[in-house]
C-alpha cells in the first residue's frame, strides 16, 4: 500500500512538474558531424522595386555616402554581419535581363521596362561592374542566376567568358576594354529562375534538358570553378525535384534551388506587415514552419538519387511575403519589418541548421526595401530590420559544426493547430566556443528552459544577445529606428553543465559558452 502510494505520488509529481511554461534541452556538444555552411547566410538584390535603385545604387554623385555608387551605410552594416554571398540580377527578372545592355559608358546603356516589377524603366545603371565591384567591397561572393527563360545558350556562356576569362578573347577584350583588366572570380551560377512560373513556364523535362546544353557551355576558365545551381521546384513540386536528380547527369550540377515564402491566410490575401491579429501571427509561423517539412521531402528525393550528398539543396528565395504598404506600387512589394518577421527568421535559420547535411546554401529574399528585407530606405536615411538583427546575432554559427539537440517544451496553439513552443539550435565554431540560439515564439508566456549541456569540458557562460519587444509587431522606423534591436541579457546562469534561462515571451537568445 505505502509502496503504491509512493509510485502514485512520484507519477503526479513528474507529470505535474513539466509545464507548458518549462522546456527542457539537451545539447551534446561533442557529437557534431556537419558544418553548418556560412552560406546560407547569403542574400538577394534583384532588379525589383526600390531594392537596386535607391536601395542599393545612389551613383557615385549622389550626396549620400557611398562606395563606387552604393550606399556606404549599407556596405558597412552587411560587413559587420559577414554577409557570405549575394544573388543578382533576380529573381523572374533574371530571366529578362540582358547582360550586355549593362556595360560600357552608362549613358550609352539601352533603357527597357521592368514588365515583372512595376513596368517602370530599367536604365541598366546597376549591371555586371558595378554588382562585382560591389560584391568585391563587401568581401562577398557573388551569386549570379542567368537567363535561360528568354536568353540563349551563347549569352550565358559569353557572360561567363566575360567575368571569368584570363586572356585573349572577344568577351574578356570586350571587359577589358570596359575598364577591368583581370576577371573576376564568380563561384555561385544559376540556370535560370523558376522557369516553372515567370522563367518560361517550363515542364520539369524541359527545363531539364535545357539545363543539360546551359550548363555544357558555360565553362571553367582557369582556375574559375562554377558552381553550377539548377532552377529547383515551386514549393513542394516533389515531380520537379525527381526530374531534376534522374535527367540531369551529377556532373553537370552542384546544387538544385528551392523557393518557400511564407504568407498569412492565403496568397491572394497575404495579410498585413503590420497590426495584425493573434490569428495572423500564428498563421505566418506555422506557415513558415513549413520549411523543415519541405526540406525532409526534397532531402528523401535527393538521397534517393545521390546517398552521398554531393549536391545541395539551395533554398535561394525564402522569407515572409505580405500585402504590399498602402499607398505604394503594388509592383515594389514594399512591406514593414517586425517582431513577427526575427522570430521567423530564427525558426527558419533553425531549421537549416538542422539540414546542414543537404542545405549548403540559403538567401532570404530580399535585401532592401523589398519583402522581409534587412534594410529600408528613405532619401539618406536607413534602418537596421528586425530581421537584420536576427543575421547579426545569428553570423556566429557561420562555419561551425552543428550540435545535435534535444528539445522537451510546450507547445502554443492556435487555429486548431500547434507548434512547439520553443525552437534550438546549437554550434561549436573553430576555436571551441559553444553558441547555442533559442526562439521562444509564445507571444504571451516566457519559458523556463534547462539546457543540459554533454560533452563540454570546462566552458563558461561569456555572452547572452536577446532580441524582444513590446509586441509582436513592434518595429523600427525613421523617427524610431532602435525599437526592436540585440540587448545583452543578464538572466542566465550555468553551472555543473547546465545552462539555467527564463526566456521572455516572443524573443530570441544567442548564448554563448567559453
Ligand atoms: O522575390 C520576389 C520574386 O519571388 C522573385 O523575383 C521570384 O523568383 C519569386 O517568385
């Protein structure tokens, strides 16, 4: 009887004990196998609303401070986040984009109409110079996605030959010529954009053996090795990514693209950057929880036609995607930067770690100006997004070795749905530090988390960055630019190997252990 007593007792006291407000974790910081490729920390500018012109690009006469015609306040803020590559020219309107009309004497360069993005005039003034002297100042590389939907073979292969070649050649006299004596290095090289949609609205058979005759003439010059990326699948097109791995032979790839926004309610209706309801901010997360789901699928295929992961799953557009700000063109895609937008980059930024074996490389769409951007302008002022704090605080799993966790926690629920409250990632970089990044996406309740940390000898507890605000939508303005931003946090401990925290509700942590 007093022994039954005592297993009931001890069966209240463990079920009662473990509570929606408390999470439990288990990081094995000896057990790391994959390096958590500083790629996909990469980045998108393409030639769509106020993000090249404006954003970026001020010309070299323009009042505001810039490097070769780019604003200096921006290059600065992308070195200190160690920005690792950058995709340009797009985007569907790469696979307009004829490179040859962005060379030469700018005032001699041909205007077009930007047919995707507004229909206003594209005057070439940003083209292939000045993007690799950009990537050049940032310490960057460049990521380039060809035209394969309304170009032809031999323009993409002269646009590498141009860049890359070291020696005498029509193309590499034409750059020189042009003012650039020695090419440049270009690594990253996409066949075209979604030329399932606005690429050319191919099948995946067409694209496919399309791809096969881009990717035999667009050559290594040198020691210049491309890296050559095929246009991936619309979301979870699970046909487009099995054509892909069988038709195109392994050689001839490096990488396969994936595009996933993710939106509130439905694609007609995206729902609002601001001021939304509970409803819509749990919608925009579960949404864009998505991506762990999407990523297993395409992995399962990928293994399937190659178990040794030679090539990588390119998550190259990804990021929240909402009703345009009122009163702007509706084909600028200009949208606010909030609370709601770091959580769901940390979710997703999360969840490439845990990929880390298949996804080399990511870039959330896009820079400035333009969808869940780091960056807005106006005239020679400029904000640091929500999101953009998130990069920063995030920059120091670039490179180093994913953790394996455990996670224990509750779950916020909503809509008939649940997700699980909080999300963790883990890294230990190449001089031994520990960095481990919590999201606690409860908007209301903050959550006690004991992390047990295995196979750490020694180690101190050296730094804690919070990222939180009022409310889920807070945000930074011109008038009010530090609103949302990293605080140090001082409410940590750790001791005997664990890591002791009371996380806020809808914040985000970077621990860091010595
Ligand atoms: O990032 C905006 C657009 O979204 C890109 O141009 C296109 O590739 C995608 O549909």
């Amino acid at each position: 009887m007093k022994k039954a007593l005592f297993i009931y007792s001890f069966f209240l006291i463990s079920v009662t004990t473990f509570s929606q407000q408390e999470a439990e974790v288990i990081v094995n910081a000896d057990l790391g196998q994959y390096n958590i490729d500083k790629h996909i920390y990469g980045h998108f500018s393409e030639h769509l609303g106020r993000c090249i012109y404006d954003g970026l690009w001020v010309g070299e006469n323009s009042s505001i401070p810039n490097i070769n015609g780019v604003r200096k306040d921006i290059i600065d803020a992308l070195k200190h986040i160690k920005i690792p590559n950058l995709r340009w020219p797009g985007g569907c309107f790469a696979d307009e984009y004829h490179w040859m009309d962005g060379i030469g004497a700018r005032e001699n360069r041909p205007k077009m109409v930007n047919t995707h993005w507004g229909g206003v005039v594209e005057d070439n003034s940003f083209g292939t110079h000045e993007f690799l002297n950009l990537c050049e100042a940032l310490g960057t590389e460049p990521y380039i996605c060809g035209n394969m939907g309304s170009g032809t073979v031999e323009e993409m292969s002269k646009w590498v030959e141009y860049i890359t070649f070291d020696g005498e050649s029509p193309m590499a006299n034409l750059r020189k010529k042009n003012g650039r004596e020695k090419p440049w290095k270009v690594q990253f090289w996409g066949v075209g954009n979604e030329n399932w949609g606005c690429g050319g609205n191919m099948t995946a058979e067409g694209y496919a053996e399309n791809y096969r005759r881009y990717a035999t003439y667009t050559r290594d010059y040198g020691d210049n090795q491309l890296y050559k990326i095929a246009g991936g699948p619309n979301v979870d097109d699970y046909h487009w990514m099995t054509t892909m791995m069988k038709n195109i032979p392994h050689r001839m790839m490096k990488g396969v693209s994936l595009h996933n926004y993710a939106f509130t309610r439905r694609w007609e209706d995206k729902g609002d950057a601001t001021g939304f309801s509970e409803d819509d901010y749990f919608s925009l997360l579960e949404h864009g929880s998505r991506m762990d789901n999407l990523i297993i699928r395409h992995s399962a295929i990928m293994d399937l036609y190659d178990p040794a992961k030679k090539i990588g799953l390119i998550v190259d557009e990804w990021g929240a995607w909402y009703n345009v700000e009122k009163n702007t063109n509706p084909g600028f895609l200009f949208q606010q930067n909030t609370l709601r937008d770091a959580i769901l980059a940390g979710l997703v930024l999360n969840t490439f770690h845990k990929h880390a074996d298949r996804v080399k490389m990511a870039n959330i769409a896009q820079l400035v100006n333009v969808l869940q951007a780091l960056f807005l302008t106006e005239g020679e002022k400029m904000l640091l997004t929500p999101t953009y704090h998130v990069f920063d605080m995030y920059k120091v799993h670039q490179d180093a070795t994913m953790l394996p966790t455990v996670v224990k926690c509750g779950t916020y629920n909503r809509l008939n749905k649940k997700l699980d409250a909080i999300s963790v990632s883990a890294s230990k970089d190449k001089n031994g530090k520990v960095h481990i990044s919590f999201v606690n996406i409860d908007p209301v309740n903050s959550i006690d988390i004991d992390c047990n940390i295995r196979g750490l000898i020694g180690g101190k507890l050296t730094s804690v960055n919070i990222i939180t605000a009022t409310n889920t939508d807070s945000h930074n303005t011109f008038d009010n630019p530090n609103i949302v931003h990293i605080e140090d946090y001082k409410g940590a401990t750790y001791k005997n190997g664990v890591l002791t925290l009371k996380m806020p509700s809808k914040s985000l942590m970077t621990v860091e252990l010595n």
